[in-house]
C-alpha cells in the first residue's frame, strides 16, 4: 500500500456529513484566529498612540511571533505528519487563546495607566510570542489535513475555500471589534472576547473533528504507513513558490500594517475615531479577497500558474493607488485591489507548491508554505512603517517594483508554468493503489 493511502481514503470511508463537519471546523478555526489577529490590527495603532508607544514600535510587536512563528511553523508539521493532524490543530488552538489572553491583560494595564509604555510593550510582545510559538501549530495541520484528503483536480478549489476563511476573517474581525469595545474593558475588549471565542472553537475541534486512529503513525502497524517525507524549503520542486509566498505576503504584511497610520493621517482624527475607518478598509479588502476566492477563481476556472502572474499584478496596481491616493475614499479603493490580488495570488502558490509533491509530503509543504506567513512578519512590518513615516507613499511604491518583479518569475520561471503537470500522474497513482487497497481489506482476510 502507499504511504498515502490513510489518508487518500479517508473522505471516501466518511459519510456526507462526517465530510461536512470536518470542513467546517477547520474553517472555524482559520476563520476564528483571522478574525482574531485582524481585530488586533485594526485597533492596535490607535492603541499605540493611546498608551504612548511609538508607531515603529507598535508595528514591531509581532516580529518576536513572527519569527517563532517561521521556526515553529515545519516542526509542528512534522509533528502533525507523526502524531496526527487533530492534536496540533487542538494545541495550536489553546496556543492562540492564551495569547489573546495574557495581550489583553497587558493592553488593559497600559489603557489603564496601570504599566509604563515599554513594559505594556514587553509583556504584549511576549504574550503575542506564545501565538508564534503554539499558535502556529494550527495552520500547517489544517492545510495538511484538507490536502490530504483532496484529489489534485480539486485542491485549488478546496485551498482556496479554507484560504477564504481568513478573508471572511477579516471581514468580520474589524466588523465586530468597534462592538467589543467595553466600558471597563475600552479598546482591550476585542482581545478578550476573541479568546473566549478561540476556546470555544477549541471545544468544536476536540469534540467534532473526525481522525481515526489508524491514521496516527504512532497507533498503526508499521505496514499501514511508511515514515512521511521531509521537504526542504529549497527543494526545487517548491522553492520558487516558497520565495514567491515570502514576497507576496510580506507585501501585502507592509499594506496591512501601514493601513491603520495612513488612515488615522488622511482622515486627521484621533487614533479612537480612525480605528473604525480603518476597520471599513479592512472589510473593503476583505471583501474582495473572498470574491476571488469564493467567486472569481471557480468562475473563470482559473488554475495555479494563471493565479501567480494575475494576482501579483492586480495587487501592485493596488499599491500603485494607494501611494497616490488623494483621500480616504481612493484609499479604500486601493486597498480592495490589493486585497483581490492577494485573494488570487495566495491560493495560487499554495495550490502550486501542494500539487508539486505527492501525498506523503503534503505535511511538510504545508509547513514550509505556513512558514512564510511567520517570515513575512518579521522585518516586514518595521521596514513597512518606517518607509511610511519617511515618505508617505514609499513602502507602496517598493511593493509595486516587487510584485511586477513576481508577475516577471511567474511568468518565466518553468516549474511555476507547469505547476501540476508533473504532480498529476503520481497523484493518480496513489489514489489508483487506495481503491486496489480497499478491495483488498473489504474481501480478504483481516
């Protein structure tokens, strides 16, 4: 039998409904933690102003997560390919709920004049690490976990689908944050809210999310599964989708970060009034993101290769705007651009480094394409907002001159052009051993 086999055949033993509630859950999950950062986001400038800390400051609280997040990322994904799927997804859960948590805390005592700015600073920053670390357990567990059981010709399809989670995140986290925002609790009140959120999706995912034990590699005969593979992020195979990724979402990391300042400047108001103006950006974007992914790329059929090259280029017309933007309005509209092509271009190289490997290695893809999202956060934010406090449009214009340079290698480099050609054999293979199999363990001996 094929490495691969546990795991090809699993949908194929569930019922339609176990399927259903498998999806689900792990959309609650990306859609929770998305929801939960992008929330975070939208209201962290003004309290940065708010509490005293600088703005390059504010924007590097995420770079220790970051970084723990791009180590951590292929660890638990190794881990996931050795101890199943559902126990990271379940500790990368906990992980995120007690981040929330102990920022929340830190942010009150700030709010309240309880800690001086640089300690408020320390213990958010270090609250936040515990989501780098734990937190990212989730991510490549889940992807893992859909691509697993997803043939090739449906995966774009279906990692579009959960990569959509977290737009519709980003919809709804800046929705919801203005309500969340609490008398005694003030712009702290997103972050508490959201981990009694996370716990409660934590309890859905221990309760609900279906993984035999037979799919453990611990709990199996040594003839039920062979040892899954490692993939190095410079694995040729891969590689130009790793470094396509990491640029791609660092781009669009300098756009996220930078959004709330450019708001709070275009607009002149308070940090407190422009958090909501900036949540109205957030959810334009997000919008547009989810139009690409739940809409467009079924629609116009659009296939990994296509997204690469249309994505890039639609979001550095995006910044083109943005840069230039007389007013908030243009703002906006930028934004949304970007954001669809980032809605694109994601699903695109996820897709693209997925179905370059066979089955027995979609755990380690996973946690090297999870990585890039740690990475992107690192140096991202502060170059990002640095740039902005210079010069106004020149972190936009610096993302232009990177996402024509990825329209340029999408268009040329040869394994990005012909992503899925050589995959699709083998895939068949593997799923053509899984129906052998089964008819061999429904009528012999057990």
């Amino acid at each position: 039998m094929s490495a691969a086999s546990p795991d090809a055949d699993l949908f194929g033993r569930l019922d339609d409904r176990a399927k259903g509630r498998a999806f689900a859950i792990l959309f609650a999950v990306l859609l929770s933690s998305a929801a939960g950062n992008t929330a975070l986001q939208t209201v962290l400038p003004a309290i940065g102003r708010q509490v005293g800390i600088p703005d390059v400051l504010i924007s590097s609280i995420f770079s220790l997560s970051a970084l723990l997040w791009g180590v951590m990322s292929p660890v638990w994904a190794r881990m996931s390919d050795k101890r199943g799927r559902k126990p990271m997804v379940i500790l990368g859960m906990a992980g995120f709920a007690v981040s929330m948590l102990g920022f929340g805390f830190f942010i009150l005592m700030g709010l309240k004049g309880l800690m001086v700015p640089l300690a408020v600073f320390a213990g958010a920053a270090l609250s936040r690490a515990i989501f780098g670390l734990v937190g990212s357990a989730s991510n490549p567990a889940a992807q893992a976990y859909v691509a697993d059981r997803t043939a090739p010709a449906d995966r774009t399809n279906a990692l579009a689908t959960m990569a959509s989670a977290s737009g519709l995140g980003t919809i709804l986290g800046p929705a919801v944050a203005p309500f969340l925002v609490f008398p005694l609790l003030t712009l702290s009140g997103p972050m508490f809210s959201f981990a009694l959120i996370a716990g409660v999706v934590l309890i859905l995912v221990m309760r609900g999310l279906p993984e035999a034990p037979e799919e453990i590699p611990e709990r199996a005969g040594d003839t039920a599964r062979k040892p899954r593979a490692r993939v190095r992020w410079n694995d040729r195979r891969i590689m130009p989708f790793i470094l396509y990724g990491f640029l791609l979402a660092s781009a669009q990391t300098v756009n996220q970060q930078t959004l709330g300042f450019m708001v709070i400047d275009k607009l002149n108001i308070s940090p407190a009034k422009a958090a909501a103006f900036a949540g109205i950006a957030m959810m334009a974007g997000a919008v547009a993101s989810l139009l690409a992914q739940w809409g467009l790329i079924r629609m116009l059929r659009l296939i990994p290769r296509q997204l690469l090259w249309l994505g890039a280029g639609c979001a550095g017309l995006g910044n083109l705007i943005v840069a230039f933007s007389p007013d908030y309005h243009t703002l906006v509209v930028g934004f949304a651009l970007c954001s669809l092509g980032y809605g694109f271009a994601r699903p695109g190289f996820t897709a693209g480094a997925s179905l370059s490997v066979g089955h027995e290695e979609q755990g380690a893809v996973a946690g090297a394409i999870s990585a890039i999202n740690g990475a992107s956060v690192i140096i991202a934010p502060v170059l990002g907002v640095a740039l902005y406090k210079w010069a106004h449009p020149s972190p936009y214009l610096m993302n232009v001159v990177v996402l024509v340079g990825l329209v340029a290698y999408a268009l040329i480099d040869p394994i990005m052009r012909r992503v899925g050609e050589a995959a699709a054999p083998r895939e068949a293979r593997d799923e053509a051993q899984v129906v052998d199999a089964s008819s061999i363990d429904a009528t012999g001996p057990h």
